[in-house]
C-alpha cells in the first residue's frame, strides 16, 4: 500500500463538517437545492451536543430547554404540537433523530470520521482531510465548498483561580446527575443559564449553595401567567416596546446581592430560570462575589470572605474552536473570535461557510436552518450566476455591522456572537431578497 | 409578509388537537414517499378511505387521510396537516380535495412537500361560490347568510354514479362554510420547490374549467383532465381512473431508488 493519501475529487458536491443540529439543517438544505453533500461527524450518531451518549456532549439529566417549542423548532419542520412548551434535552435529541430520518440525511452522513484539516485548494474549491476516529488512515477528498457546523458548546473554558484547592473542583460539562451534589457543600461560578440551572439543582439537594457571579444579567421568568414567556416577548413590536416589557418583567435580583445588569435587555442573551429567584427568597441559594483565590480548604471572594465548599462547579461557559482550518481563513484573532459576515460567510473565501455559530435570545436551530438556506442559495447563486453573485456580494459588504451584531456592545470573550433574534432575521431576510431579486 | 419572521406562530401558536388520521400501509415497505390526504369542505377522510387510501397501498404508497380539526380556521387546519406530515417517517406527498387543496396550499408554505396534488382545488373562492350558485342556487343561498350549503347529486357527481350511490355519498357530505373562504388571500411559494399536479374535470360543476386553469399556471404547469367526472372524482365510478394517473405520476416525477 501506498501511504500518500488518495485523493478523491468529489466535484460540484459541498462538505458539512458535524452532524449536530446546525449540520443536520445545513445537509437538509444543501440537499433540497440539489447540492450532493458529504456530511463527517466524529460520533456514531446524530445530535451533537443534545446527544447526551457523545462525549463532549454538554448535557446534563435535568437540562430542559430555555425557549418554548415554536421559537426553538426547525421553521419547516415543527415539533409535536402535544410536547411540553420546553421539552427535555431528550426529545430535543428524538427530534433531531426524527428530522434526519424524515429527510433521509442519514445515507449522506459518515460516521465516526472527524475532518481535521481543511486547506484552499484554489478556484474556491478545498482539500478537506479526514480521519477515521477509531485510528487509521486519512484521507483526502476535494470539494467545491465547504460549510462547518461542528457546534461552540463543547470546549470548555475554565476560570483561572490561583492557589490551590483541597476540595473538587469540575466543569460543568462534567456535572450530569444531582447525585453528585447530594449532602455536600457546593459552590457553582458562573451567572449563565448553565450556572443558573445547576445552583436550582444543588438547592434541591446539596446541603449549603453559593452562587458566584461576575457580571450582572438580566433574569427571565419561564412563564409570565400561563404563557411561556419568550411567546409574549415575541409579540410583533418595535425594539423599545420590546425592551420594555423585558424589563418589566425581569427579576431584580440585587436585593439577594446579584449584581445589577450592566447592559440592555435585549443586547445579551437572557437568563431564562423562574426557580433562582424562588431559592434565592429560600435562603437554599447564597449569592457571592468574584472568586479570587483558592487557599486549602476555602475560598476567598472577592469580598474578603472566605467560604469552604468541597465541591466546585465552573460553568463558565465553552468557546468555538477551528482546530482544522488556518487562522486566516476565518479571519481568526488573537482571542480566537472568528470575523464572519452574518456570523457565518467567510469574508475572503466565497464557498466557506459556517452554520450555528451564534447566540440568539431564541432557539438557535431557527437561526441555523435560514443560515443554511442562505449559503445553498448563495452557493446555487455563485455556480449559475456569477455576475448576479458578484453583485450581491458587494451589496452585503455594505451592510452595517450593527445592524446585525450585538459584538460591539457586551465587549467580553464570551458573548461576540451573541445576536438578536429578530434583528438577525431580518439581516437574514434582506440577503435572501437580494439574492433573489437577482435572479 | 415575512417567511423569516413569524411572530403570529411566535407569540400565539396553534394549540393542540385532536386530529383523525386513517391509514392503510402497503404489505412491504418499498421506500415509496408516504401518501397524505387532506378532503375539504362538506367531506372527511373517509371519501378517500372509499377507494384512493387501499388502492395506493396496492400500488406500494403508504397512504395517510387526516381530518383536520373540525371548527379550525385555515391557520389551523394547515397546522394540523403540517402536523400530521412531520409525524410520518418519510416526507410526504400533500394531496388535497376541494377546499382541501387550499389548506395543502397554504402548508406547502410551512413544510417542505416532496410532492404536492391538488385536486379540483377551490383556491379561489368566489369562483367556487358562483359556480354553486349557477348550477344549484337554492342550495347555496341560505349559505351566504350563514346557513347550511346543501349540495345536488347532480352538482357534485357525474351522470355515471348510480342514482343510490350518490344519494348515499351526499348523506354524508354536508358544509357550512366558513367567511374566510371567500378571502383571497396570497398563497404561500412552497418551501423546497415541491413538483405540483393539478387534477380536475372540465365537467366539474364546483370548480370551473378556467380555476383549474389558473391553479395549474400557479404552480407551473396545466391541469390533469378527467372529462364526464363529477367535483368528488374518488367516488366516481371511475375512481381508479385519476388515482391511477396521480401515482403514475408520482412514479415519474419520484422514481423508485434501485
């Protein structure tokens, strides 16, 4: 056997990296314009992070969903009317399993095989290198576009706290079972949803609960009366109506010592959770400062107190890692924050998409399958049209970055993806026009 | 309106229901896009379980007729076939009958069909209303002041049906139909660009020759004629004629893989 990889031209078809809610829709999608589409994922089966057997899968038992069933599911496959208005990350995964049977994406789909480089191979086609997971051989295959949806929830970032601890300390992309916390003091950093449902969870069964935030955030109730509450917040309204009556119906939650949110409801993504203030009110729930140290047994806040919990619980959060492709083709800074029109064409290759990689105050998998619409027809547009491609690509670079990103607001590491949910649409929307008025 | 922004489905989406869904599934499954049936006004699934549901099960189709809930605006009767569709294991083929067909029409919009028959559609509905009233004026009047719409053999069925056979069928079929009908509201671009069959009888006294027409150049192409059939052409005499002729279709425009 030779050991130089073969190299397989595979023409006009379109490479999906993950098979993960983003991946599933861009498939779907790619393959309703006509496209052929090879999708790799590294896992033995659909779902990405809501597939709670991977294991990078961020999951845990009790995770539910934080927005209501119709500003979660697929715009053109909707979720069984009958299901609960925030379904169990169980059914989120039954769905994705059903949609991919539905549309038969399971034949265009090669498991176990994890892309891990993908290099311009000139004329906007790419060499895309792929390894068997169980070990072996790689290959090499050429593709006319390549669109990434390998997900931005499973490389965890941890704090860094200096000195050391006597105790436990876990990620919580570790933390899967209540069982864990039962009869221990605990200590969860972190003010995201994550954080937020783990502290609920270690109310309910761990013997002493603190709560370490940072920054302040604004808190959403799941239900205002009878309704979830995402459904009366998507009321059709102008943006300050909007913002106003997401701060009426916030919980203010400094009187338990919270920090106040620094920034307007609507610019960063909502902490939706009814039961922290619920535990808070019970005393279940201890919120403290910044972490400053570790030092044995306890550790210091920033306030000067010293608390011993045995175990901590960082739910700080995860970030987008593009290990197979060169910084520069993403236009990937320092901080490892790609630069993507709309969060997903990138700027300098024209077949080189990316699909799920943003943060919307909604369900993302609406926001992934319009991304997906708009890279097959973008795609569809530049092989039939290219002087109409042309144009509307010029047209887009005009486009106002705020019109469209919330990145210039809540300026930390964690939250340049973050998007409006209805802004981004609408961004969205007028591309979609644009490229079809050019027809 | 906007296809991205949806904030009627958003804020007040349709709540659940009960929906009756009649099925016969062909002996061994051959890979075939299940079948989806949706009747219209003044009939049920039952019109379709008649003959059309176990003849396309013979042929291969596993074959599907849903009820829409009774009482439901279009919104909500698209809802329930979008419903229904999604339930299934395969993508569907959307088939609608009558007014049907304008339920079909508008859940093309929210479902990626892999094919889509309308038959003797009612899209627009004040040419349906001044058929009705050419070919059967004392039965339609009362409806435009909210009462019944009572239906003639003669109106709904072509001369071959046996006298009792009609007579037994319109036994059944009854309307009151509702104000919406009437509006003419723009019809959806169906999502995924489904192939669309239009399907009807020049003698259809519900549905003028010229709404077949204009149905088919809708959806790009010219109607499929059945002549001497009635509006109801799965209870004809000649029923296998049509069905026959739509799964032919189907056959053309979706080939069996292998």
């Amino acid at each position: 056997m030779q050991d130089s990889p073969d190299l397989g031209d595979r023409g006009d078809a379109v490479c999906v990296v993950g098979a993960g809610a983003s991946g599933l829709t861009a498939l779907k999608n790619l393959r309703e314009l006509g496209f052929a589409v090879d999708c790799y994922e590294r896992e033995t089966s659909v779902g990405g992070a809501w597939n709670w057997r991977h294991d990078r899968s961020p999951v845990y038992a009790g995770a539910h969903l934080i927005s209501s069933r119709p500003l979660t599911e697929f715009p053109d496959f909707p979720m069984p009317d009958t299901w609960p208005d925030y379904p169990h990350h169980s059914q989120m995964l039954e769905y994705l399993e059903r949609y991919a049977k539905h549309f038969g994406l399971g034949e265009h789909i090669w498991y176990g095989m994890e892309v891990t480089s993908i290099v311009p191979a000139g004329e906007g086609r790419w060499d895309v290198t792929i390894k068997s997971t169980g070990g072996g051989t790689s290959r090499v295959q050429r593709y006319a576009a390549v669109v990434i949806a390998n997900g931005h929830n499973w490389a965890p970032v941890t704090p860094e706290i200096p000195g050391d601890f006597a105790g436990q300390v876990i990620h919580a992309s570790a933390y899967k079972e209540p069982s864990r916390l039962r009869n221990r003091r605990v200590l969860v950093i972190g003010g995201g949803n994550t954080g937020c449902d783990i502290a609920v969870e270690a109310a309910q069964h761990a013997t002493r609960v603190w709560h370490s935030t940072r920054r302040g955030y604004w808190h959403f109730p799941k239900y205002l009366g009878n309704r979830p509450a995402d459904q009366v917040y998507h009321r059709r309204a102008p943006a300050w109506l909007r913002d106003r009556r997401l701060r009426r119906t916030a919980a203010d939650l400094t009187r338990w010592g919270v920090a106040a949110p620094d920034h307007a409801p609507l610019e960063s993504h909502p902490i939706v959770n009814g039961l922290l203030p619920h535990y808070l009110g019970h005393g279940r729930i201890e919120a403290v400062p910044d972490v400053t140290r570790y030092d044995g047994a306890s550790v210091e806040l920033a306030d000067g107190r010293r608390i011993e919990p045995e175990l901590v619980i960082t739910a700080t959060g995860y970030r987008p890692r593009f290990d197979f492709v060169a910084p520069e083709v993403l236009d990937i800074d320092a901080d490892g924050r790609p630069d993507l029109h709309l969060h997903a064409f990138a700027r300098k290759h024209p077949t080189l998409a990316v699909v799920g990689l943003v943060q919307p105050n909604a369900g993302l998998l609406p926001l992934a399958h319009w991304q997906s619409v708009a890279v097959a027809r973008w795609l569809r547009l530049r092989a039939t049209a290219p002087e109409k491609a042309a144009e509307v690509q010029k047209e887009e670079s005009q486009r106002p970055l705020a019109s469209w990103s919330r990145r210039k607001v809540v300026p930390t590491q964690r939250h340049w993806f973050e998007v409006d949910h209805v802004e981004y649409l609408k961004a969205v929307e007028s591309l979609l026009h644009r490229m079809e008025s050019s027809k | 309106m906007s296809e991205l922004l949806r904030f009627e489905d958003w804020s007040d989406p349709v709540p659940a229901a009960e929906r009756e869904v009649v099925s016969q599934l062909p002996d061994d499954d051959r890979g075939r896009p299940p079948l989806l049936f949706v009747p219209g006004l003044g009939h049920g699934a039952w019109a379709f379980a008649e003959h059309w549901i176990g003849h396309a099960a013979g042929r291969g189709f596993p074959a599907h007729a849903v009820n829409p809930r009774p009482g439901g605006d279009l919104r909500a009767q698209a809802h329930d076939v979008v419903q229904t569709a999604a339930s299934l294991p395969r993508q569907a083929v959307l088939i609608g009958h009558g007014t049907g067909s304008r339920v079909v029409a508008r859940a093309l919009g929210r479902y990626p069909a892999r094919a889509a028959v309308l038959i003797a559609p009612v899209l627009d509905g004040w040419a349906a209303l001044g058929a009705a009233l050419r070919s059967n004026p004392a039965g339609t009047v009362p409806a435009l002041f909210g009462g019944r719409l009572t239906f003639s053999g003669r109106q709904l069925f072509g001369p071959d049906l046996p006298a009792e056979e009609a007579a037994a069928h319109l036994e059944r079929i009854g309307a009151r139909p509702r104000a919406e009908l009437f509006s003419r509201d723009t019809l959806p671009e169906p999502v995924g660009g489904p192939p669309t069959l239009v399907v009807g009888s020049p003698d259809d006294r519900v549905v003028p020759r010229q709404a077949l027409d204009r149905a088919a150049a809708r959806y790009g192409g010219a109607p499929l004629l059945f002549p001497g059939m009635g509006h109801y052409l799965m209870l004809e005499t000649s029923w296998a004629e049509p069905i026959d002729a739509i799964l032919d279709w189907l056959d053309k425009e979706l080939p069996p893989a292998g």
